[in-house]
C-alpha cells in the first residue's frame, strides 16, 4: 500500500514507454505513509515552558504553587513566528513536564493554568499555541511527560488513567497534532500529593500499548515518538528513537531501522525488521528551560549548523528547543541566534547547484529513463528516484555542468519508500582529467549531508560501492555553505561566570581516591577528578570537599561539572553547599538536585537566594546517579569580586 503511488506514478510514465520497466522490488523494512511526512518535517522546535520558567529549574519537584506561573507578556504569535522565521517545520510543547503541572486547563487536575494568576486562570497555553501555529502554517506537537512528581497516584494504576485521560484531551482540542512526545525519565523521588518519596514503576506501568491504540484512534496522522515496551521477548517500536544524546547529534551512520529483537539501539540497526529512525534534540541553551543566568550562552548559528548537518544529514529529525522567558516570549538572544542560523541555511542551502546539469548514468533500470532515469535526481522531488536493474547493485551517476560549478556540500536522498538500500557511497569530482574522491559513506536514508572542503569542477559522480540490491535514488544536490556573518549570537556554551581559583587549595575531602586530596575539582581541567572510589572499594555518598578560596568572596552561587568522559558512575544528582568564614563552622546556603543530569551531564549552575561573602565553601555529594562513589570534574564559585582587603579575611 505504501509503495502503491510510487508504483501508480512509474506505471503512469510507462504506458508511453516502449520496455515497461517496473519498479524496484521494497528492501527490507519501510516507513509508513506517517513516517514519510514525518522525515519531510526535519527540523522543528521544543518549547519548554512551565512552572520551571519560574523557579529557574530543570525538574519541578512537584510541589510548585500553581501561583507562580505567571508570564507578563506571553505572546504565543511571537514564539511561533520566531520558529517559522528560522525555519522550523513545526513546534512541540511541554504540555506538562515531570512536575505534572499542566499549562492547559485540564478537567483532570486542579494543578494546572486554571489555578494560577495568569489571566486570572482562564488561560490555556495550548490552544494560544496551537493557533497561532496555525495561523504561522507551522504544525503542533506535544510533550506529555509520563513521570508526574505532582501526581498522589503515580506509579499506582489510577494515574495511568488519568494520563490517558489528558491523552483524550490533548487530541480532541487542540486541532492536528503531528507528533506526541514520551520522555523517558521515569520514576524517583517526588513530592505525590504531598506523600513526599519515592515511587518505583512496574514493568509496563503507562500500557503504551493502550495509550498508543488511543493515539492512533484520535489522531492516527500523530507520530507516536520512543514510548517503547516489550512484549514477550520482542520490543515494540513507534514511529522514532531517541537519537541518543541531549546534544542533539546522532552517530554518523545512523540507520533508519531497528531491530525488535535487538530493541533499541543508537544508531539503529541494519537490515532491523521495522522502519523507526531517530530524532536527535537539544536545547539552544544549556538548559531545556530559560534560566536568565543562561542568556549569554544561547548556541551560534554555527554550532546550530553543525547540529544540524550531524542529526538531518545523517537521517534523522532534529528537535531544537527554544524555551520561552518569564515574559512569555522568546528571549532576543535567541531571537538573534536563530536568524543568524536562517540565514545561513537559506545562504547554504537555498541554491542547489546540481539543478539544470545533465545528468546520465551506468546504469538505468530497464533503460527505461523516463522513469528511472538519472534527470529524477535533481528534479527537486523526492518520489522520483534513479535506479538500476536488479542485477546492478553498483551503479554510477554522472552530471555534467556547462560551466563550472563550485560547492562544498553534498545532499543525498533515498527514495526511503522502497527501504533503506544502499550501504555503502562515494563521490567523486572531474580534476585535471581524472576523478577524484571528493567523500564517501556509510548508509544514506531520508537525507545524507556531507561538508567537504571547497570544489570548482564540471562534472560530478555519485558511485554505489556496496548496495544488497539496486539502489533507488531520489535527489543528489550540490550546494556551497555560506560564511557565517560574524557576532551572530551572544555567546556560546560553556561560558561561565566563575572566578578565578588560582589562589584556591583544597582544606580537606572526606575520601579521595586519586590521594590528590581534592586537586582534581578545582584545576580547571575537565579530565581530571575528585573521586571516592579506591582500589579498596567504593565510597559512598555522602562525601565532601572544603575549599579555601584564599579570600573573602561575595558569593552569588556555585558550579559543578559532572565528569565528562561518558561514563555515569559517581556523577553527583544531589548535593548540600555550604559556606563559612574559618573553614571549621558552616552555614547552608544551598541544597537540591541537579536535574536530568543522566541525559544531558552539563555544567550545572547553582544560583543562592541571597549573596554570601564567605572565604570557605563546602560542598558536599549527597546523591549519586550510578554506583556507591562520588567523581566530580570541576567545582566553580560565581562571584562579584574577590576582595583583596586584609580585614575581610581570617
Ligand atoms: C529529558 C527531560 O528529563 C528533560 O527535562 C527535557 O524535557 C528533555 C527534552 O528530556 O529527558
């Protein structure tokens, strides 16, 4: 069925021909008619916007007053027009995050909008939203968090139907929705209607399989994203996968298909039994919601290029957050960054090159050009495509150019209706009489972007190098990258506001394994750690280092670089701050957790309530994500100035 308008249109062109050519047998698994649309979309936003946007938080706790949410001047056309002039696709909302707080008026819970001040609790974030996509001509997705830290029943059965019933609600109100995201952070501490503690799930908890008959019931157009379960030995996938990092990139060859035996896997698998491609996300800022004390590390155009040729040229989706502010808006530095970007795709990719060249090949299934002929890979469509005959696994395609063409980029597409097919590619360019290999890869999909280094030449190959069958080819384009402007955006990640640590010496750790006594946390190198776990045995928290900063300081908050090696173990979730003037006697200045610091192991900010001058902090690792022991990369202190008078230090 979902091959059938590819074969009606071959079929079309052939009543004329003279050798009916038909067309290429599918390989392996193949997307659906809702996977198709799903891979023209692309590119598209996140907005996260909640109760967080006011508490300057990652996750809510749960316990949040409905009081807070309080925008003063939301403006649901603006953060839509923003994302359809950076040309997004469309955008996906936090209906609801981990603190369960809802920004629509849901029948089903006093936690939401209803019961805050914004717009004396008559407004609804979601239908605002959803309109103003509308009118934008943008499409409208939502996030559902399945994790509730508001909910008294979480991890209890009465809870998962509540969380069909919002399901119900989300796609009978708010018009077409293009995409429902799972999050797949679940389970742990929370606040549960005031029970305080922790809640385990049960295996199967959310019945995805019930939830997603109830998706495909109400809207069966919606891409169903991860809310992946097993069943029996297999697993059962949706329409997409995580990409597998916050970062938004996927690996560089990244496969269109899993395995339902195998389950997921980064990178998919080839040659898996079901078509389920991965859609990478990140956040144009460090964090997934706006933190003021963030606005000078919004992302350049050029690293949102860079994540973009890493996730959409490698065949996924990519998913890129832009959370609103406390106005209710998009902050003008990210309004910047993402015009900045615009512009450069637009400069890149707004000229395809390889159009009007002549184009011939090897090879032409049935020699039957006007149907599978090499002209369909630069006719601008992705249903038409240029394959060869059975027996030709390894063909080649030519174009030719009048003039001389200069690019540096190179765009190929798969006609994915007929599954993924080729393995492995390569391309060459015409220099000085011979040709030479300007890039070559591994697996192609919706979309293949390579970045090469500049090349003037008149003629252009694409070679199949290892293919199980005959390749189908829809597009081959050539597009030179445009410069970067310069100063397009405000900063980028990793700026921080901590003070110098050149006068600081570590007083005391209770443990550390590496007998530097601490050194590893404060000297400026990411690679080197404070850890508690010894040849002896593991540590466990809680463990504590005291640092004297060699004089006083007005302390405005602090920093943690979790360990940036990759590796989970010991990487600290919550934590107790402590400041004081001899190093002996303490005062609590802060106390919390640093959220999903698993998915995303940024450096973590802390801001205090109130500025403390202090000449020792002590910092103390009560919480690990992985393991019995505590590894901490880098301690940081953000400041006013260190005060250099004699009286103010002991
Ligand atoms: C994560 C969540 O825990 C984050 O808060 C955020 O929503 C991100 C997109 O997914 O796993």
């Amino acid at each position: 069925m979902r091959t059938m308008l590819a074969f009606i249109a071959a079929a079309a062109a052939l009543s004329s021909a003279a050798t009916a050519a038909t067309p290429p047998k599918p390989y392996g698994a193949v997307p659906t008619a809702r996977q198709v649309k799903w891979h023209e979309m692309e590119l598209y936003a996140f907005v996260h916007f909640t109760t967080n946007t006011f508490t300057d938080k990652e996750w809510g706790f749960g316990d949040e007053k409905e009081s807070v949410f309080n925008p003063t001047a939301f403006d649901a056309d603006q953060i839509t027009r923003t994302v359809k002039e950076a040309g997004l696709s469309g955008l996906i909302i936090t209906a609801k995050h981990h603190d369960g707080f809802c920004i629509w008026p849901s029948k089903y819970t006093t936690h939401s909008v209803k019961n805050s001040p914004w717009k004396n609790g008559k407004g609804d974030v979601l239908k605002e939203v959803s309109e103003a996509c509308k009118r934008q001509g943008i499409k409208f997705g939502v996030y559902l968090s399945p994790w509730d830290r508001n909910h008294a029943e979480y991890g209890r059965p009465a809870y998962v139907a509540y969380y069909k019933n919002q399901i119900r609600e989300l796609l009978t109100n708010y018009g077409p929705v293009f995409e429902m995201w799972f999050d797949g952070a679940n389970g742990g501490d929370g606040w549960y209607g005031g029970a305080k503690g922790t809640r385990k799930i049960p295996e199967n908890y959310y019945d995805w399989k019930g939830v997603v008959s109830l998706i495909r019931q109400l809207q069966p157009d919606c891409a169903v994203w991860c809310a992946e379960w097993k069943d029996g030995k297999r697993f059962m996938f949706n329409d997409a996968i995580w990409g597998g990092s916050e970062q938004g990139h996927v690996p560089e060859v990244c496969w269109s298909t899993a395995s339902t035996a195998l389950g997921p896997k980064r990178g998919g698998t080839r040659g898996g039994d079901v078509w389920c491609p991965s859609e990478g996300d990140v956040s144009i800022r460090p964090g997934w919601f706006y933190h003021a004390g963030q606005d000078r590390q919004v992302k350049s155009p050029e690293k949102l290029m860079q994540i973009y040729f890493e996730s959409v040229g490698r065949g996924a989706n990519l998913i890129l957050n832009i959370p609103p502010d406390r106005r209710g808006i998009v902050h003008e530095n990210d309004v910047k960054a993402l015009r900045g970007f615009r512009k450069l795709m637009d400069g890149t990719f707004g000229n395809d090159l390889a159009k009007g060249a002549a184009a011939t090949a090897s090879n032409i299934r049935g020699k039957d050009a006007k149907s599978f002929g090499p002209q369909n890979l630069t006719d601008g469509s992705r249903d038409s495509y240029w394959a060869s005959d059975d027996a030709v696994a390894t063909p080649d395609a030519t174009l030719e150019f009048k003039a001389p063409v200069t690019f540096s980029i190179v765009r190929i597409r798969e006609a994915i209706r007929l599954g993924q097919r080729v393995d492995d590619w390569a391309v060459d360019t015409w220099q000085d009489g011979e040709w030479k290999e300007f890039a070559k890869g591994t697996a192609i999909g919706a979309c293949r972007l390579v970045r090469g280094g500049m090349v003037t030449t008149t003629k252009v190959r694409l070679r199949i190098t290892k293919s199980p069958v005959c390749p189908a080819i829809a597009e081959f384009g050539l597009f030179l990258e445009a410069k970067p402007a310069g100063g397009g955006s405000a900063g980028e990640t990793g700026a921080t506001d901590s003070i110098s640590k050149a006068k600081w010496k570590v007083l005391s750790t209770s443990f550390d394994a590496t007998g530097k006594n601490g050194a590893g946390a404060i000297d400026g190198n990411p690679e080197t750690m404070w850890q508690t776990h010894g040849d002896d045995g593991e540590r466990p928290p809680p463990q504590e280092i005291v640092v004297d900063m060699g004089g006083t300081v007005n302390v405005k908050g602090f920093s943690c670089l979790p360990r940036q090696d990759g590796c989970p173990h010991g990487i600290v979730d919550k934590y107790e701050f402590y400041l004081g003037d001899d190093g002996r006697t303490w005062s609590k200045a802060a106390e919390g957790e640093f959220a999903n610091i698993r998915a995303n192991p940024i450096l973590q900010t802390v801001a205090l309530a109130m500025p403390k001058k202090a000449r020792y902090f002590k910092f103390v690792a009560t919480h690990v994500i992985e393991k019995n022991h505590v590894a901490v990369a880098e301690l940081g202190i953000i400041a006013d100035s260190v005060q250099t008078n004699k009286g103010a230090e002991k």
